[in-house]
C-alpha cells in the first residue's frame, strides 16, 4: 500500500511469489527465506496448491496460478507477467489501469504482439485472483534482528609517521 523501497532481502515477507516452481525444492535458492504464518505463497505450478503446502510442510496459505501454456516453452517466459498481475490482484492496492499501464511500460521494448499477449496474460491472472484477496494480510512491521556483536580483533594504532606508507 506505500511505495517499496528495499532492495536487499526482505526478512518477514507479506507474500512471496515463485514463476518457477522448481526453484522451491532448491534451498540455497532462497525463495522461502522469512517466510512466517502470515505470509502467502503464490507458485506458478500445475500442481494443486495442497501439493505444495505438503510438500514444503508450510502452515502458510498457498495458492497456485496453473501456466498459461506450459507445452510451449516459448510461453513459459510470460510467466513472470501473470506473476505480477496476480500479485497485484491479492495486493488489492493496484488496479487493472495501473496494471495495463506498467506492463506496458516494462515490456516497451517488446514486439507488439509479445507485448499484448503479456497484459492479456497478466490481466487474466489478475481477475483469476481477485477473489482471493483477503487471503494476503499485511503484517506489523518485524523488529530488527539482534544479532551479538563481532568479536573484533584490537589493533592498536601507530603514529602516522610509522604507519603511513611512503610514496617514492
């Protein structure tokens, strides 16, 4: 509902969405990292959302978003587009409008064609999980993790005169 600004990790994630599902059996991936009981997981998956949740051994809510074409792998590279219009749908904070638009704007550099068939994509996802929007809770903002202090080596500081190299 504001404006993200975080570029780093993102500790206690609201919603995590994964375009490629076989990237959650992959750890050093990351994808579940800080994921806690209030965060939605959104896969783009054939599979059933049950699956998932078993697998994983998540308490958290899952959904799916079925490929639009998972038999060409031409049109596995849309995924990312259903993605976002999905993510945008279950945040309830953009609109179709808003949607359309920056779809366009990212994708400026595509063909036409590719361009259309990714905001038909992204805004089919879109109406596909509106619905489920009360499913995604924005939750308190986490406290900083303590974390102990570094065991610091001393070291003990020369004049200038010793410690300063000399240019010749």
């Amino acid at each position: 509902r504001e404006p993200i600004r975080e570029r780093g990790i993102i500790r206690h994630p609201d919603l995590v969405v994964c375009a490629d599902d076989s990237l959650l059996g992959v750890a050093t991936a990351g994808v579940l990292q800080g994921v806690h009981g209030e965060s939605l997981l959104l896969v783009s998956s054939s599979q059933p959302s049950e699956i998932w949740r078993r697998r994983l051994n998540l308490s958290t809510p899952v959904l799916t978003l079925p490929p639009a074409a998972t038999e060409d792998p031409e049109q596995l590279r849309l995924a990312g587009a259903e993605c976002a219009g999905a993510a945008a749908a279950l945040s309830g904070a953009i609109t179709p409008e808003q949607l359309s638009q920056a779809v366009l704007q990212e994708l400026a550099g595509l063909s036409p064609a590719l361009q259309a068939r990714n905001l038909e994509l992204a805004l089919a996802a879109f109406a596909r999980l509106a619905p489920q929007r009360d499913l995604l809770h924005q939750a308190p903002e986490a406290p900083p993790r303590a974390s102990p202090a570094p065991d610091w080596v001393e070291l003990s500081a020369e004049p200038a005169e010793i410690a300063a190299p000399a240019i010749h």
